[in-house]
C-alpha cells in the first residue's frame, strides 16, 4: 500500500516539474537520502553513488 502510494505521488510530481525532471528528481533524492551535506559538492557526491547503484 505504501511502495503504490509513493509510486503514485512520484509520477504525479515527475509530470508537473517540467524539461528538468529528471536533474530535479535526483537532486530531491540526493538532498532525501543525505544527513550532513554542506555543499552542492556533498550533494554531487551521493548523486555519483545512487547512479552506480542503478
């Protein structure tokens, strides 16, 4: 019920962001899945990790 609801609201939110919805949803991921990022470097960081992890 939770995976169906959240696979729901991402393609809801994936169809409103516009040309850029692909960068604006790992960039969403990378600030979700990161606890201390200071810098858009921390970020490109955990964005590097989560492409090898696909």
């Amino acid at each position: 019920m939770k995976r169906a609801l959240l696979e729901e609201f991402r393609q809801a939110a994936y169809s409103h962001l516009g040309r850029a919805h692909d960068a604006t949803f790992e960039l969403t991921d990378a600030i979700l899945l990161t606890r201390n990022a200071y810098s858009l470097a921390d970020l490109s960081v955990v964005l590097q990790k989560l492409r090898l992890v696909w």
